[in-house]
C-alpha cells in the first residue's frame, strides 16, 4: 500500500521525512516532495491554501440589483501563485491508495487539506495525524503510530466549511452594497473584521467626547504625638451611606447628567471622590480638629498564585504590552519556535491549561528537567502533584493545550524570538512555584464624624521564601507581571502608602502594627487633592485582542490577521501603541449604525454556533442550518442598507503620506493618524515650514505650494473645469507643473487673460 502525508509547509514535511525517512531525496525541494522508497511513501506539503472559492460564481458587475448573491454551490479554482504545488500533490494522489492528512491541527488546517482531496475526487482512505506536541522525531514516530480515522473531523472541517462560505456571503455582499453606495474605492465589509473595527470606533468616539470632571479626595496623615515624624500613616477619607446623602460626590454629578453613564468614576473603597462644594465643607469642619481616634485594625493574609499558562492570545497581549510587538509579529516568531526551533508546542491554542493524565505530568517533570538546574527542578518538581487544576484540568482543555517550552532556545536565536519564549517560559516555570504571600493591614481611623481608611501592603515572607515564590522569577520583570495578573480585573488605586513613603518618610511598619483599636492618634495635616476624571484608554492590541476574545470574535489563530486586515484597508491606523479609527473607518461604521453586520453579539453567536457544529459533532446538519441563518441575515440586512447615505472619503496619495510624516519626524511631533486627504493635507498646511524655513533638511526634498500658488491653481482648475492633482499640494515643483502644463492647453492663455480683463 503506498501511502501520501500531506503537511501544511515544507518545513514540516521535512520533519516528518526527517523523523521517519532514512534517507531523503536531495531534489525535494524542486519536485515539491520527499520519497522513502523502502516504506511506499511520499510526503509533501501545501503552502498555506492552495485552493479558494471561485468569485466567478458571482456577477461580474457590482450593482444593487444583482444583491444578494446566494449560491446554492460553491465552485473552487486553485490559486495560481501556488498551481504548481497543486499539481505536484495532485499527481501524487493518483498514486496512493492512502491519505495521512498532517497539516496543522485545528479548523483551518483541516479545510486546507479536505478542499485539496475535494477537487482531486480522492476515494482512497484517509487517516488524520494529530498533535499539539512540537514535532520531535520521537513525537512523530509515535502519532504516526496513533493515527485517527480522518472522519473523526468531519464535524471540524463542516465548521471550518461553514465560516468559510459564510466570510464570502457576507464579505461579497455587503462590501459590494457599501461599495456601490460610497461611488468610489472599495469599502470592505466582513463578518468578524467589521465588529472588530465598531470596537475601535466607538472607544475612540468615548475618548474623544470625554469631558474630564474635577473631584477631590480628603488625605490626611496621622502620627503616634503631636510633632511626631516617624511614627505616622496616612489615610483617605471614605464616607458612609447617611453621609453620601449629605454631601455631593462625583457619582451623584455624573448620573445627573446621565443615569445610564458613569465613565471615569475612580473604583474603590478606600476613598470617596467628592465635589469641590462637599470638599471645602468637610475640610472646613476638620481643619481645627486636632485628635482622632482608631476604630478598628484588621490584618488580611493574602496569597497570589501564579499566572496561569500562556494561551496564543494572551502571550500577544503580554508580548504587545512589554515589547510593542503586534499581534501578527508575535504569531509568526511562536510559530518560528514551534516549527524551525522546536523549543515551543503548537502556537495556534485558545488554552491555558495542561491535561491531568500521568503522562503529561511526566512530561511537565522531563521539560523542567532540560530547563531548570537541579536544585530548582527538586524544589519544582515537588509542586507538580500540588498545583491542581490551576494548571492541569483536562474539562478545560481544547483542541490543543497551553503554549509552553519543550526545550532550550538556540544561542543564535534572535533577541525578538528570545523575548517570545522567555514570556512562555517564566509562565511555565512560573505555574510551579510558590504562590506570593503578604498581608494588608486596613486602618480605621475617626476624626469627628469622618471615616478615614488606610491600606497598607506588608511583607510576610522572608528573603529565602521570597526566592522560591513565582514573583522572584519576574525580577526584573516584576512591574510588568502584576500589571498583567490584574489586566482583567478593576484595579484598585496604588497602595497610597507606597506614594506617601518617598515624600514624607514616614512609614514605621513596626508602629503601624503595633496600632490597635481606641488608640488616640495625632492630626499632623489634612489636604485635598484635585484630581480629574480619565477618559477610555484606547485600544492597543493587546486590550483589543483581550476583548475580542471575550467577546468570541475570531480564533487565536485569526484575530492577529484581523487586525492587520484592517490596517491594510486604511480603516484603522497604529499611532505609537494605539489603535486609531481613520476617517473611513469611521464612516463605514457609521453607515452601518443600522445593521447587526457591525453589531459584535451578533458576531460571538455565529462563532458559539461554529464551535457546535465541531463539539457537539453536527456536521453537514449544522453547516446546512448555519448557512440558512447567514442567509437570511444577509438579505435582510441588504433590504436595510439600500438607501444608506454615505461619503466619500477620498485617500491621501503615497507622497502626501511620506511628506507629512517626514515633517512629524522634524518637528518631533505625532503623524496624523488617518490617511485619508483632507486629515493629511490638514496637518501639511498646518506644519509646513514657512517660506524662510524652507530647507532641504526640515522639508526632506519637498517644498509646499505658496498660497498664492494655491489660488492661482484653483481658479485655473475651476475656469477649466478640472481639478489639481492631490500631488500638487505636496511640492511647489508639482504645483507649477499642473499650473505650466494648464496654460499650455490649446487657446486657454488667450481665453484666461481676456477672462482677467
């Protein structure tokens, strides 16, 4: 029986060839295969997809009158970068009577290799090879002796068939509807790329409505005598319920002004943010007051436990946050880790979890093994059995388990690709520390009728145990790693404590824990502090891809290229870490304000009904009802957006874009963030140097149109009923050879000169 294993790339059909060849032919490369003669085999690899739907299933002419396109049947052609590819695997077909299909586990995966068998009618058996383990020569050999009927997956190649057919649907249609309605450019719409982009939108709209509030918070420091330094701490005020009541605070001014909207309101318990009338009105009836008095002293034992595992989403939102990497950056050096260096397991995994069989135990003690000296592995090892399901919870597993290292990474590696593992490795290591233990002592404190309350971290954990806790491996990471452990969480206020220790050096921890209730303490100041209400942070994408995976849009493997999708279709713009909506984006989701297509719910349902047609093994059943449903929502939705109004956002051309960033790096100033005309013109009138100024060094080559020159054009163009080039206003050299070439045309020098008499 001769047999074909079909990989995703060449890389890893040179690792299963490798692993089970014992030779390999030296022309593999140009004949697009690897042959091991003494076994009957071939192996050979795709190139990503070599097979996509047939557009020509759809009208050749873009008009509302050919909407909705809803084919009964999908035709598919090969793609013509990669035919050559095809046609090697499809010769190869006819020669097996058996298909081991290696590509990469998981949706997409599967259909790359299922639409190749498809339009080859292969009848032959078809097995699958399926690991998440990175592909040593040992995990080859052993998967290739545990190989799973390729019918297994037929539920995960009808998903993967339904959000592909149903992408197209929605893609074709309501980007041809938007299209036609805009009358000029491609205004691309799709299922998951166009609620992503209404995220971006509406969290650049609250940021740029924002109005900041002004509110106060009472601070006082209190001290063991009068004129005391050393034994003092500091406290907020906090009112109670009969208080709020009385006194005005920030909530009750921003939910006069809309109940449904508190944006910005400080959460915490630990202060009450007041308005100015309230703070003048308490800080007058205290600041005479001299004594207070200790209600209460509580000392809280707190243990944080590590971080789980990495999955792929969130080692690009750790990665996005330290190292400015995007999303698709991140991605590509995993998968380089995973497939050339194989320090690394499967990338592509939604995941934080480990399986609770004995197997992977050992294999979790054999990696730590490689990794760790033999000291640390002792002490590591230990943990295995005692950390749990916070890391080895089969119910939580999918179709793969969380990114974690298989080995060292190569010396030569790059510093980028160093950065990646080290993130999954301090993760890994990490989960099989000790958690970090500390203790808050919380401090009530009266002064007349006011509550005060201070909350103060201590240490509890000597230096020895502090080393053997998952917080020492962060050092110098330590900053970062907190944050991160609290990204998903409302954040309280930094420890004010901490804030006040370098100002007034006044935190004698022996002191405060010898405080104790009815304890008279000693008024030393009292202050108000302004503050102001912050607006929305923008999306970065690591916040982004946080929420996209909240809210179910895209996979791991997708969202990364969801992101540059719409960087590549000028509808967002990256301005240092930020995410920016340009002027087109903004008007797409705008036009769309009455259609569910930008609506993310919407969205999160058809990916939650995707995942069924896998889980609960659907099928072709669940691929029939789901494309049923899109299309209807399709037509629907076309009916609704016929008469849309939309505007023209006519785009910058490439000079303008490179002038105006080369005045921002000039200047030391920001380039706009949009790319459309009248964003960048903007910014060039307003930032190109005037006429004195005008050098080769701050103009990179380019001097801007005078304003003479600019009018001269435009009554030219409008008695010629034409218009100037979008170039022209980069350069006065551009200008004048519109405005040369213009007076040249047949009879107009005579016509305008006797239009000036």
């Amino acid at each position: 029986m001769k047999r074909l294993i079909l990989a995703e790339k060449p890389s890893v059909a040179r690792d299963i060839a490798s692993a089970l060849c014992k030779s390999l032919n030296k022309d593999a490369s140009k004949k697009g295969y690897f042959e091991c003669k003494e076994k009957n085999l071939y192996i050979t690899w795709a190139l990503g997809h070599l097979v996509e739907i047939d557009d020509e299933i759809a009208p050749r002419k873009w008009s509302l009158e050919t909407l909705p396109i809803l084919p009964e049947t999908f035709k598919y052609k090969v793609i013509d970068k990669t035919s050559n590819q095809f046609k090697v695997i499809s010769k190869l077909l006819k020669e097996v009577d058996e298909v081991v299909i290696a590509t990469d586990a998981g949706r997409e995966g599967e259909l790359i290799a299922r639409l190749i068998l498809m339009l080859n009618h292969f009848k032959g058996s078809v097995k699958r090879f399926w690991t998440s383990d990175a592909l040593t020569k040992e995990v080859i050999i052993r998967e290739m002796e545990n190989l799973k009927d390729a019918s297994l997956f037929d539920s995960l190649y009808y998903s993967a068939l339904a959000r592909s057919h149903a992408d197209w649907i929605v893609g074709i249609n309501l980007t041809r509807l938007m299209t036609v309605k805009a009358g000029g450019g491609v205004w691309s719409v799709g299922r998951v790329q166009t609620p992503t982009l209404k995220l971006i939108v509406d969290r650049y709209k609250e940021f740029k409505d924002f109005i900041p509030k002004e509110y106060y918070v009472i601070k006082a420091i209190f001290s063991a005598c009068d004129d005391c330094i050393d034994k003092s701490y500091v406290g907020l005020l906090v009112l109670d319920k009969a208080q709020e009541k009385t006194y005005k605070t920030l909530k009750d001014a921003l939910e006069e002004e809309d109940p449904e909207k508190t944006t910005g309101v400080p959460k915490s318990r630990y202060f009450t943010p007041l308005l100015k009338e309230s703070k003048d009105e308490i800080i007058k009836k205290l600041e005479k007051v001299k004594e207070g008095i200790v209600k209460d002293v509580k000392i809280t034992k707190r243990k944080e436990n590590p971080p789980l595992l990495h999955s792929l989403t969130s080692l690009q939102r750790e990665a996005n946050r330290i190292y400015g990497y995007s999303s698709m950056r991140t991605l590509n050096i995993a998968q380089k880790l995973y497939e050339s260096y194989k320090c690394l397991s499967y990338p592509r995994t939604d995941s934080n979890y480990l399986g609770e069989d004995q197997e992977t135990k050992n294999l979790v003690k054999n990696i730590l093994k490689k990794l760790v000296d033999k000291d640390t592995y002792e002490f590591l090892s230990k943990n295995i059995n005692k950390v749990g399901k916070r890391v080895f919870d089969s119910s939580k597993l999918t179709d793969h388990h969380a990114l974690i290292p298989f080995g060292p990474i190569p010396e030569d590696a790059s510093v980028e690709e160093k950065n990646i593992y080290n993130l999954v490795f301090r993760r890994f290591v990490g989960a099989f520390m000790e958690p970090y233990e500390y203790a808050i002592i919380t401090i009530k404190t009266i002064l007349e009728e006011f509550t005060f309350i201070s909350n103060i971290n201590i240490e509890t954990l000597t230096e020895e145990e502090y080393k053997k806790t998952y917080l020492s491996l962060y050092k110098p990471y330590k900053l970062e790693i907190k944050e991160s452990l609290s990204e998903d969480e409302d954040i309280e206020p930094q420890n004010h404590q901490e804030k006040e220790r370098n100002a007034y050096n006044t935190l004698d921890f022996d002191y405060i824990k010898s405080l104790k209730p009815d304890d008279k303490v000693y008024k030393r100041s009292l202050e108000a502090l302004q503050k102001f209400t912050k607006p929305p942070v923008l999306y970065t994408e690591g916040t982004l891809l946080r929420v996209m995976e909240k809210l179910g849009l895209g996979t791991p493997a997708t969202r990364a290229s969801i992101i540059e999708t719409l960087l590549e279709r000028k509808y967002i713009s990256r301005v240092d870490k930020s995410l920016l909506p340009t002027l087109k984006g903004e008007e797409l989701i705008k036009s769309l304000r009455d259609s569910d297509v930008s609506k993310p719910e919407m969205t999160t349902t058809w990916e939650e009904e995707l995942e069924r047609i896998y889980k609960e093994r659907k099928s072709k059943e669940g691929y029939i009802r789901f494309m049923h449903n899109i299309k209807e929502f399709v037509s629907d939705n076309i009916d609704r957006l016929k008469f849309v109004e939309m505007k023209r956002v006519p785009m910058a051309t490439k000079k303008m874009i490179e002038f105006a960033r080369s005045l921002a790096r000039s200047k030391n100033i920001k380039p706009p963030h949009s790319t459309d005309y009248e964003t960048i013109k903007a910014f060039i009138e307003e930032h190109s140097p005037k006429k004195e100024e005008n050098t080769e060094e701050n103009t990179n080559g380019y001097t801007p149109p005078t304003e003479k020159q600019i009018a001269f054009a435009k009554d030219l163009a409008k008695k010629l009923n034409q218009e100037i080039p979008e170039d022209a206003y980069v350069s006065t050299k551009t200008m004048s050879e519109w405005i040369k070439n213009a007076i040249k045309q047949t009879g107009y020098k005579k016509f305008y000169r006797r239009g000036k008499k």
